[in-house]
C-alpha cells in the first residue's frame, strides 16, 4: 500500500486537534496518558492555558497553569502529541492578550495579600464556658 495514500500513519486525529479552538484565557482538561509498568492509565491536568505557540504546524505548544496545594504548577503540552487522549474546552475565557504570563505574578501578589489578611486578622482567645459551681 502506498503511504501517500493512507492518511491515517498518525495515531491522533490531528484534524481534530487543528479544528479545537484553544486560546489563552480558556480551562482546559488534557487527559494525558501514562504507562505504568505494563498499564496505561489516563491522568488529566486542569487549568487556564496562558499562551499558544507556533500556530497549527506539527511543532505546536500551549502552556496549562493551575494551582495545586497553593503552589503554581506550569506544563507545556505538544498540540500533537500521541500521549494526550483528549483535551476538553471546560471554560471559554475572554483576554486581551495573546500571552498571559502576567498570571503568574498576579496569582503571587493575591496570595500574598489573602497572607497578610490571614496575619492581620488572627482569632482572638475567647476563654472557655465555666460550669456554674454546685455545692
């Protein structure tokens, strides 16, 4: 059989990947897969995507943040790649930037903020409730 015949030689469906319409600003899910000894099990990744590169060529990249046990966690995905299973469009985010790496300093200066409230504000001691003394 022919190979420029059969379109089929990639195991993505990369139509469907250059017609998802993933832009910065949108909370995707990517299921990712993973092999574990001689098991795949599929692990998915949830966030905002803060930037999109290289337009639809093969080389393509986009970049999913999310917030994990307080601490910012950043991964770069290939459009492309075999080991994603699926990406789902949670949210459609409407931005005016094509990048949005100013997130990442806006997410640190919230926190800092929530801190100082927490410091500020700490629980006053209340003293505890006395039985009234029975004789």
């Amino acid at each position: 059989m022919n190979p420029a015949l059969n379109k089929n030689f990639s195991p993505i469906d990369i139509e469907g990947r250059k017609n998802l319409d993933m832009r910065p600003g949108d909370t995707v899910r990517v299921w990712q897969k993973i092999k574990e000894g001689d098991k795949m099990r599929l692990q998915a990744f949830e966030g905002l995507i803060l930037a999109r590169k290289h337009g639809n060529e093969p080389g393509a990249t986009f970049t999913v943040r999310k917030v994990a046990d307080g601490i910012g966690v950043e991964r770069v995905f290939p459009v492309y790649s075999p080991a994603i299973d699926k990406i789902e469009i949670l949210k459609r985010g409407r931005v005016r930037r094509a990048k949005l790496y100013y997130i990442r300093e806006k997410a640190q200066s919230e926190t800092r903020r929530k801190m100082k409230q927490v410091l500020y504000s700490a629980p006053k001691e209340e003293k505890p409730l006395e039985a009234p003394a029975t004789e």
